[in-house]
C-alpha cells in the first residue's frame, strides 16, 4: 500500500531536500539507511517523549524511520532507529501519520568505518569533506547542513500543524510506540530473520514464474475425494508439453484459470498426485473451496504454480510477535537470550523421586542431569545431543513431566521425521492427549492416528458410534415409558373420576345423611328418655299396688287394712295418671325415634347403594392396576449404564389422586426430557456425518497436552492460532535457521533445543545467499543455526547449555574416531559397549570398520550428470554387490541396511541396480541420501562417497561434500556395521580452502580439513581396538566371487 493513499491528510510538500544525519555505527553497518535516499514519499508525525523531547516518525519502504532533532549540528533531523514497520506503528500511521513528499533524501553518515561515511545522495556517494563557516559537510555545497535546517524548518512546522488538528496525545503516542523495544542486539537478530524471509519468498515467487511451471490443459473430469468441504478435479494435458515434474509435487499450490477470458475467476487448488501417460498426462487437483465443473472452460485453460505466501506469513508474523512484545507474543526470554544475557536461572522443585526413577531405569549421568536441568530452567536450555547419546529418551522423558504438571508442550522440528520419532515413543503413553500438526504424506504412518484430521475424524467416528449406541439404548426406554405413561394417564383419569364421587358423596350426600343420624339419635335418646320416664312411674304404680293389696282384711287389723287402703287410694289414681302420661310420652317417642330410623335408613341405603357402591368398585378395579404399575416402574426405571439419568422420582405409596397425577405429570416431564435428548442426539448425528464442525475440532484443541509440528506448520493454519503452549521443545536444532526456528520459539515463554551443530547444518541456497549479499544483509545464520550460535555463545550461562556425552549406538572403534573429530574427546562408550556383536557380513571382513578404496582402479572416477547432479558408477556396483550379498549370504533383512550417498544421482543409480532385489518401498526407504538418514539409524551402513576426479589437489574437487558435519551424520548411523566406500587416496589428498571475499576460510567448505579427517579416519581403522579393516577393490572383488561362488 502507498503511504500517501492511507492519510486524510493534504501531502506536506518540501520544495527542497530531507536531511538525515546518522551517527550510529550499528545502524550504518546494517545498511538499511541505503535504500531511503531513493524516497521522495513518507508518511510521518511528531510527537514529544517522555522527557519532553521532539521526536519525528518517517515511514518508508515497509521501515520505520525514528529521528531527533539535532542540538548541535543546525537542526537536522538524526536517524534514531530503523525497524521494520509493525502493527502497533501501522496504527499509529493510520491514526496520525500525515503524506509527506520531498524532491530527494540525502543521508550524511558520520560513523567510524570510513568505507560508510560521507554523503548519500540519490545518485552518488560523496566521501571528501570540507570546512565552511564552522559547518562539516562533503564536497558538494547543494547539500549543506544549513540548506537542510531550513527545508527542515518547513517540515517541523507543518507536522506541528497537522498534530494540533489531529488532535495527537504525545503521552499516548509515547506510550503506543515505545511501549516495549527490543535490546539492539535482537533486534538486529529479528531484522536478520526478516530479510532472509523476504528474499527467500522473492526466490520462491521467481520459480514460480518460471514457463516450466505453466500448464496448458485441454480437459477435465470429476475426480471423486473423500472431503466434504471441498472438490476435486482431473485436468489433462498434452505430454509433449514441457514442464517441471518437481514443481508439481503433492500439496503444491496451484492455480486454475484462462488467459483467454478475462472476466473468469481464477481458483486455487493443491495438487493430489501428476500422473504421466502416453498421450496425456494427468493432474489431479483438491479445491479450496465447492467448485463446479462449469466454473471452468470447457474447451481448456491453464495451471501454474501458485506463489503461496504461507511460509513466508508464518516467518514474518513471529518477527513481528517478537518485536512487539505483545500479549500474543508470550516469549519473553528473548531480550535476556540475545541481549542482557540475564536469564532467570532455575526453580528448585523436589525431583528426587524422578532421579531415582530415571537411575533404575539405567539412564546415564548426563541424560539424567538433562531431564532435571531442564525440567527446573526457567526459560532457555540447550542440549547438545550427538549421534546415538538418547536424546529422544530425554526429550520423552521430559514431556512426561511437564504433562503430569499440567502444562501444554510443542514439540518441534524443521523436518518431520524428528517430530514424529518423540510421537512414536510416547504412543504407549496413555495419559498424553496429543496432536500431530501435518500432512498425512509427510509423517510417519506409525503417527497418521495422531493428525489433528485424523483425530477430528476419529472424535466424530466416537461420537457417532456413542451416540448410535446411546440412541439404541434410549430408544426402547423411551417406547416402554411411552407405554406406561398412556397407562398412567389412564389410570389417573379413573382415579380423579373416583375422587370427583368420593368428593361428591362428601359434599352433597354425607351432610344430610349425617344430620339425618343426629336426628335418629336424638329422637332415639329421646325415646330412651321417655322409656324410662315411665319405667318408673309404672315401678311406682307396682310398688304402691302392693302395698294396697297387702293390708289384713280380717278383724281389728282388716279394719285397719280398709283404712289405709282408703288413705293411699288418691296417691295411687295419682301415680296411675302419671304412668299413663309417661307411658304415652314414650309410645310418642318411639313412633317419633321410628320415623327418625326409617329415614335415615332410607338415606343410608340411596348412598351406599347409589354411590358408595360404585366408589368401592371403582377403587377395587383400580387399586391392582395401581400396585401392578409400581412393579412395572421399578423394572423400566433406567440403570446405571447411560449417562443420563431419568425416572428417578418415587412411585407413590399410596393411590391417591394428588400421588398419581402427580407421577404422571413427572412421568410426561421427563419423556418430554428424553425426547428432545434424542433428537438432539439425532440432529448432533446427522450434524457430525455431513457438516464440518468446527467446535469439534476447538474440543479435541482444548483437551491436547502435546503438539506435534514441524517449525513452519505449528502456526500455518489458523485454526491451530489460539493454542497456548507453557514449553517449546525443538529438536534437531542445529539444522535450523534463524527464520524458521524463530516460529516456534514465539510462542511460549520456555524454551529448550535439542541439537548438535557438528551434525549437518542449515542449507542455503546459492541464490538467497548471492541475493543477501547483493542487499548488504550478513549470511552468517544462512549456513548456522540459531542453536549453535546460542550455544557458542560465552556470554549465556554455562548452567543452561550440556551435551549429552555416552553413545549407545555404534561400536565403539568407530565412536571414537568421531569423538576426536568433532566432540573434543568427550564423546564416549560404555566399557565392554557392544563387546558381543561381530562383523554382519564376515565373509567380506570380520571387522566391524571396513573401507574399501577404489583408487587401484581406472574406472574409478565419478560422472558429472550436468542438473541430475553427480555419480559414480563403480562405486554404486560395489555398494549393490555388498547389499546383495547380505541378503543372500546372511540373515539381514532390507530394514536392516542403510545406504547413503550425498548425491541424489548416486541414490538414484543404486536404487536402479537393486530393481528386482528390492521392493520400490524397500529401495526408498534404505537408498537414500544423507540428509533423509539424519535422526536414523541402521544395523549397517553402508557409504558411497562417489566423488573421485583427476583434478589436482588444489583445486575445488569435492564439493559441498567439504563440509564434514554432514560426513559425521553418514558414519554415525550404524549399530553394528559400516562399511565406506570411496577412492581413498583422492579424498586423504584434497587441499583446497574456499575464501570469502576478505580472505576469511569459509566454514564448511575447507577440502583440506576434509582431507585430514579422512586421514584420521584411515588411521583409526588401523589403530582403534578392536580395528577396522581396509581393503582395495581387487581385495574385495576377490572375497566377494568367493562368497558368490561358495568358496
């Protein structure tokens, strides 16, 4: 985007030219200041710091430009920093920056180096000074610091003017811009990073352009692929056509599109597989996106490479985190590692139980203070890790800690074979959830379950399977509570019916029936009453009559009797008229309680009869039903086997209306519940076998304790951007550049690497160096890791860096040979270490070191195949006569070998004179070359060093084979065996030495060294105990037709 295009502002146009002084030898020696003498446009403000100075914002060419004024010098404005353009003062130049337009920069460097300073003008260099009025300047008087004061003056001004209308904070700006900077020191680490991105991506966009990598195709048909989300296609083209078959590797981004119709869309594929025939050829594209067959032409179009900006964003983006220092950067050991060398040390936790753990397990010293080391470090830890000494142990050991702790761990790699070698060994870790971050063609197919799509696919096969097994489950439940819930409501119905009469009886039928008794047995108390009225009065009748009739009626005393009779004759008529009365009072009564009973007899006979009957019946054609469901409850309530719970509530104890009616408003509450459960189930069923659901894959990412990627892929999609790592753990880091290894590093505040810089190193290409250096950017961490320059690095505490010292791999003839070479002598065997294993191939030679020289043989020399690179033929018969005759003669098998050469030509001519020997796969995987060996390992190996010439000594005859780290890897792959091959005396004799352009050795490119370690190596399979053997071609040739001829 121009600068000016982003303003609101009118341009700030200076009829003259900016003046920048620069004065700090750091910047200088960067030479970023070049580019800016050609800008005649910026965008930039001023504001006042936080000690009430002036300082002016410029924005050019992608960089920020901070500059103070001069106190001295006039008042120039002087370069302060120059970085490159970041988020936080991209908004700041969106928000305040003001176009500004000159008719040229000049740059006056006053710096020690006298190559850099003078006069930067926008055609020359102006190197001699003068005097003038008290004013240095350089020998053109158009450029005076005095003529810049006053363009200057002009410009000061007008971004005074422009502040005030905007409105500008200067403590906010302050704040905002200076928040956080990185120590010089990194940040010239992080612009190193920057360039190398860049220019590598410029590289990439070249190649991309390139007619080799255009094609023109002339049909297409459907291509059926497993992906929902996306299309597939198969596109022909004629076979004539030239074209890069390399270009159009699996996972290549592509782009499909006609020239001939401008209105036409283009879309972007990847590539499935090319497939080359005899009258066409075939590629087979994966869409980014639903693509329709008549989206595209039908009478043909074009493909070509797509120059995808994945790799380069990823690279950029880290920079960026880092030099902002921001929340989403939580890396914050960086300033302490590149610049104050204050690290924070390490915590003391109680590993005791672990030490002793690891020491019954048999780990040595070294490993041992590696795992506690860097378990307890709080934010770097380096660990040299050479050939065969267990770092992978180490590494697994690790993790398993910090997993136990709860923490979050990447491991990471810039190839995909040492990201998947930690994952293989943690596979019977069960407690580990962990991800592998790739593509399924990449990795191991030991870690393919592991892929985060595998894993998605994996979540939602379980989650298929689960929900169909929960719905078989549910469904039948759902079916019987159904059944009873009909059951229920019936039931309820007949229940409430029986209330509404119980209710009714209560109400309208008992109170007069219950006043109809009071009136019976008020009438019968009454009757009681009037009874015994005249029970007495009819005992006093009686008793009175006898007494009458009980007088004498003889003599004096019948005269006496006559005379009584005659005084209690009016007493008796008395108590007579009195029973009478009683006695009629309680016939009255009677009559009276007799009516009372009759009605309410009759009452009591319509209720019971009419209603109570009824009610009775009904409870009695209920009451079984009731009971009989309580049984049939108790058995359908769910079990312990589902997830879910349902039916819990009690059946009621007894049959009432309120119990039931309340069971069987529950019972309808909870199918209610598991119906919709089931139809969510059914929806989530149907959702997981058709839709892409993303919030599966953010589960399975909040759940993962161990992340599997390789430098570049742990950031390059963005569904992976909210992961939060606790600790970053990079293996294989003395393979990686600044650029990439800087991806992983940024994002987590824990740090430890895993590598060894004697092993091979990073690969440049030529072109990126040559363009490096074109642009003045250092290539130092082009050809050397970030991790050697780390661990090479005195002013880093000694306590955050060890190497890992046993071997447990080679025999130990051969380790000690390297142990010299490349560690010092610190590289060591256990004693007696592999005193059991003999020569695999003992026909040939009984000693475990064998070197076969070819230089007693004319045809010895290697042929130089142009672009396919360089072989030698001799050499590739010998090494498939030795691996024929291992499995033929022996018991190995093709796992069991390894054969390497450094040049992809070599592998190739091997790999052909083994066709029939081996299977494509078996060739694959044991030819190859040595970079594609790295990490592993073979019972033997065998090397071809193929190259052999008739140069003289000293001239260039080897190569990038020059470079002995990646010679340390070939030898150090073996168990048991290894065998080299090569004419000896040509490579022991090499003494060429590359120089830079200062005259400096380059490192990695000295023959001579080359050379000399050769002859140590001759020397220690003549010395070492138990030795080696080395044997010349006819030696061998005649060991072997005895071995074929069974001799």
């Amino acid at each position: 985007m121009a600068e000016g295009s982003i303003s609101f502002f009118e341009p700030i146009r200076v009829d003259g030219f900016l003046y920048l002084l620069l004065i700090s030898d750091d910047i200088a020696q960067e030479r970023s200041f070049l580019r800016l003498r050609h800008q005649k446009k910026y965008l930039g403000y001023i504001y006042e710091d936080r000690d009430g100075k002036d300082k002016v914002i410029l924005s050019a060419d992608g960089k920020i430009i901070k500059c103070k004024f001069s106190d001295r010098m006039n008042r120039v404005l002087i370069i302060v920093s120059i970085y490159p353009l970041n988020f936080m003062s991209h908004n700041m130049l969106l928000r305040k920056g003001v176009p500004i337009e000159v008719r040229e920069t000049v740059i006056m460097v006053r710096v020690k180096n006298d190559r850099l300073r003078g006069l930067y003008t926008r055609t020359q260099h102006l190197e001699k000074p003068y005097s003038q009025g008290g004013s240095t300047g350089y020998n053109d008087t158009s450029y005076t610091p005095a003529r810049g004061e006053s363009y200057t003056e002009v410009l000061e001004e007008q971004l005074r003017a422009r502040a005030k209308i905007s409105g500008m904070s200067a403590a906010e700006d302050e704040d905002a811009e200076e928040s956080y900077t990185p120590h010089q020191s990194l940040e010239k680490m992080l612009s190193l990073a920057e360039r190398y991105s860049y220019y590598e991506h410029e590289i990439a966009e070249r190649a991309w352009q390139k007619p080799e990598n255009m094609l023109d195709y002339t049909r297409i048909e459907p291509l059926a692929y497993d992906r929902r989300d996306r299309t597939a296609y198969s596109f022909f083209f004629p076979a004539r056509q030239d074209f890069e078959e390399r270009s159009f590797a699996s996972r290549q981004q592509v782009e499909v599109y006609d020239d001939n119709v401008a209105e036409q869309p283009s879309h972007t594929a990847e590539v499935i597989t090319l497939v080359k025939g005899g009258e066409e050829n075939r590629i087979d594209l994966l869409f980014k996106e639903q693509v329709g067959i008549d989206d595209f032409s039908p009478t043909g179009g074009n493909i070509r490479l797509c120059s995808s900006t994945v790799v380069r964003d990823v690279q950029q983006d880290a920079v960026r985190k880092l030099r902002s220092g921001g929340a989403d950067c939580p890396a914050r050991y960086m300033d302490a590692v590149f610049g104050t060398h204050q690290l924070l040390g390490f915590d003391a936790p109680d590993l005791r139980a672990l030490e002793a753990e690891l020491q019954s397990r048999g780990l040595r010293p070294a490993q041992i203070q590696a795992v506690m080391d860097g378990i307890r470090s709080r934010d770097i830890y380096l660990v040299m890790g050479p050939p065969g000494t267990g770092k992978t142990t180490v590494i697994t050991e690790w993790v398993k800690h910090f997993v136990r702790a709860k923490k979050c761990v990447l491991i990471s790699s810039q190839n995909n074979k040492a990201v998947d070698n930690v994952l293989v060994k943690l596979k019977k870790e069960q407690d580990i959830n962990m991800i592998r971050i790739g593509s399924e063609e990449k990795v191991e197919q030991a870690v393919h379950p592991y892929l985060f799509e595998h894993k998605v696919e994996e979540t939602r096969r379980r989650i298929e399977e689960q929900s169909a097994e929960n719905i078989a489950r549910l469904r039948p439940i759902e079916e019987q509570w159904r059944e009873l819930q009909g059951r229920l409501d019936a039931l309820s119905v007949d229940v409430k019916s029986m209330d509404v009469l119980l209710q009714k009886v209560w109400r309208e039928l008992l109170p007069p029936l219950r006043a109809s008794g009071e009136q019976m047995a008020n009438a019968y108390a009454a009757h009681r009453a009037a009874a015994a009225d005249a029970a007495e009065k009819r005992a006093d009748v009686r008793r009175r009559y006898e007494r009458i009739t009980g007088y004498a009626t003889e003599g004096l005393a019948g005269l006496w009797g006559r005379l009584r009779r005659m005084i209690d004759q009016y007493p008796m008529r008395r108590a007579v008229r009195a029973y009478d009365l009683a006695r009629a009072e309680e016939l009255a009564s009677c009559s009276a309680y007799n009516a009372a009973r009759r009605s309410y007899e009759q009452q009591y006979r319509q209720v019971y009869e009419n209603e109570f009957i009824d009610l009775v019946l009904r409870k009695r054609y209920c009451q079984p039903i009731f009971d009989g469901l309580r049984a049939e409850v108790e058995e359908a309530r769910p079990g312990s086997d589902i997830p879910w719970t349902f039916f819990v509530m009690d059946y009621p104890q007894e049959m009432t209306r309120e119990g039931v009616e309340s069971y069987a408003a529950f019972v309808t509450g909870e199918l209610h519940r598991l119906s919709t459960l089931l139809a969510h189930l059914e929806e989530w069923r149907r959702k997981n076998a058709t839709d892409q659901d993303y919030s599966l894959g953010n589960m399975i990412l909040s759940s993962v304790d161990l992340v599997g990627a390789t430098c570049i892929g742990v950031n390059s999609q963005r569904r992976f951007a909210d992961l939060r790592f606790d600790v970053t753990i990079i293996d294989e880091a003395g393979q990686i550049q600044i650029h990439n290894a800087l991806v992983p590093m940024s994002v987590s505040n824990k740090l430890i690497m895993v590598g060894d810089h004697q092993q091979i190193p990073p690969i440049a290409s030529e072109e990126l160096v040559e363009l490096c250096r074109a642009n003045d950017v250092d290539t130092e961490l082009l050809g050397k890791s970030l991790f050697e320059k780390m661990y090479e690095d005195e002013e880093l505490p000694a306590a955050n860096k060890m190497m890992l010292d046993t071997q447990f791999r080679m025999p130990p003839e051969i380790a000690a040979i390297i142990s010299r070479a490349f560690y010092g002598g610190n590289y060591i065997s256990l004693p007696d270490f592999k005193s059991d294993v003999t020569s695999l191939f003992p026909a040939l030679s009984a000693a475990r070191l064998v070197v076969i020289s070819t230089s007693d043989v004319r045809e010895r020399f290697e042929q130089n195949m142009g672009n396919a690179g360089t072989r030698n033929d001799l050499e590739a018969q010998i090494t498939a006569r030795i691996l024929r005759g291992l499995l033929r003669y022996t018991d190995c098998t093709a796992e069991h070998i390894g054969v390497i050469s450094a040049y992809k030509a070599q592998v190739v001519a091997i790999r052909a004179l083994l066709d029939g020997v081996l299977t494509p796969k078996e060739r694959e995987d044991s030819v190859a070359t040595l970079d594609s060996f790295q990490g592993q390992e073979r019972d033997i190996i065998l090397y071809s060093f193929t190259r052999s010439a008739r140069k003289p000594p000293g001239a260039p005859r080897i190569g990038f084979m020059s470079e002995l780290r990646r010679l340390n890897v070939a030898v150090t792959r073996c168990k048991k065996m290894l065998i080299l091959i090569g004419d000896m005396d040509f490579l022991q004799t090499c003494e060429y030495v590359h120089r830079d352009e200062e005259g400096q050795e380059v490192p990695g490119r000295s023959e001579a060294k080359f050379a000399a370690f050769i002859r140590a190596l001759m020397d220690g399979v003549r010395t070492e105990s138990p030795p080696g053997e080395c044997m010349t071609y006819a030696e061998f040739r005649r060991r072997m037709e005895a071995v074929e001829h069974g001799r």
